[in-house]
C-alpha cells in the first residue's frame, strides 16, 4: 500500500511515519507534502496514492481548497486537532478523521476500515454513515466548562479556564487556580483526561495535567525527559515522560 502524507509538522509527520511503519511494515510511503500547492504538484506528477493521510490546517491553508482544485481520487484520512472541520471532512473522500495527537490503535483502526471499505469492491462509502457516526462522537466528546468544588460548607464554581493544572497528591486529586487556589475534586486523572478539551489542557505523566497557559520553561532533563516550570510553581521537579515527550512538543508548538 503507498501512502500520502499531507502535513505540515515536521514532528508530527515523524510521529506518524513511525507509527505506520509499526502497524504496517510493509506500507511504503511514497511522498511527504505540506500545503495545498506542494499537494496538488505531487498528485499531478505522480500515481494516485492507495490511501493519503491528510491535516486539515495547512501552511497555506485548508486542505480542502485542494478539493476544489482537482479530483481526488484516493480515499483520505484526515488528521486535525480541531472538531469544528469533520463534517466537510467525511464530505469528500474521507474514511475517518483522527484528533491530535494521533494514538497509535486509533491509527489502526482507521487503517482497518480502509482495507475494509478497499476490499468491497460492490459498496462505496456511505458518506451519511460517517456523518451520523462522527456527530454522535462529538455528542460525546463535549468538554467540561466548569468544576463544583466544596468550599467549606458550600458548593461553588470553578471555570475551566481559570485552572492551571491538575495533579494527584497521596491517590487524591487536586486543582490548582491561576491564583494559587487549590481544590479537591471527585475525579481520577483518566477521568479528567476524557473531559478536558486537549487544545488546553494536556497529560505530561501520571501524577499532572497541565493547562497550556501553566507551562513558564521547558528544560531538557536526562533519559530523554523534560523538566518543567510552571505557574503557579510547583516545589517538586514537574517533568514530562519519555513516552510523552513528542506528543507534548508538538501540543506547545500550535
């Protein structure tokens, strides 16, 4: 299968050059493009690709602009971190559509349905499926825009982006205000990481979520970590896991 890749981050497009290569060794990469222009010289010049996988928001624009140009004849699987553009998205080629950063079995799944839709050779792509299926996830993905905190004997509320950050401390878990404010909530981490828009708010290691506003310095750390300054400080050592490391780059970066 040769594979298309339209995106404009150099890590970005590292990342999910590996993570193809990891699910489908075989799977040859037969071009890397950022824009609309370099996009439509590429399909121009060369065999239409098997499959491409495509960001939204390019360096020069939308990438559906290279829709109105030419005819795509490739099925597309688009990459973007923001909701907004999915129904356009599902309208014009689309097999799936991925929210930044990309995970690995979502990837994989996606892959999936494309061999799926690839191998029926009698069943197009129901487009107003998608549709219905992408609407339903995004019912599902709206994020939390406040927090009910217990302030001695009262409830009271705490807009999300007047947080910081999130951490546990002795398995209980806090928020911590701009203003040095802090609070227990009700929630595990993995619970908060499934409510809190990943525009804003992001999941450096176990023990901390951060708001991107909270990040002052970031400082290369051994075995590949990061050491962080935040705001409001912290006096533990805050750092990023290995594992995390690209994923959060590529999040302070946009």
């Amino acid at each position: 299968m040769n594979v298309l890749i339209v995106e404009d981050e150099p890590l970005a497009v590292q990342k999910l050059s590996k993570l193809l290569l990891e699910i489908a060794p075989e799977l040859r990469i037969s071009g890397i493009t950022d824009g609309i222009e370099s996009t439509l010289e590429w399909l121009e010049a060369h065999p239409n690709p098997d499959l491409i996988l495509m960001d939204i928001e390019l360096c020069d624009g939308q990438s559906f602009e290279i829709f109105n140009q030419m005819e795509v004849k490739s099925p597309v699987i688009f990459t973007t971190s923001y909701d907004e553009y999915a129904i356009q998205a599902f309208r014009v080629n689309s097999v799936d559509y991925l929210l930044k950063p990309i995970k690995k079995e979502e990837l994989e799944r996606a892959l999936r349905k494309y061999e799926q839709i690839n191998s029926s050779q009698t069943q197009p792509i129901d487009i107003s499926k998608l549709v219905s299926e992408l609407q339903r996830h995004n019912q599902l993905r709206e994020y939390r825009s406040r927090f009910l905190v217990k302030l001695g004997q009262r409830l009271i509320p705490v807009e999300i982006m007047d947080i910081s950050y999130f951490y546990t401390e002795e398995g209980i878990t806090f928020l911590m205000t701009r203003d040095r404010v802090k609070h227990v909530i009700d929630y595990s981490l993995d619970e908060l990481e499934q409510q809190l828009d990943p525009k804003y708010y992001f999941r450096i290691n176990r023990q901390y979520i951060l708001g991107i506003k909270s990040v002052v310095q970031i400082h290369n750390y051994f075995n590949g970590k990061l050491k962080l300054d935040l705001k409001p400080s912290v006096e533990k050592e805050v750092t990023v896991s290995r594992e995390r490391v690209g994923d959060f780059k590529e999040w302070m970066g946009k």
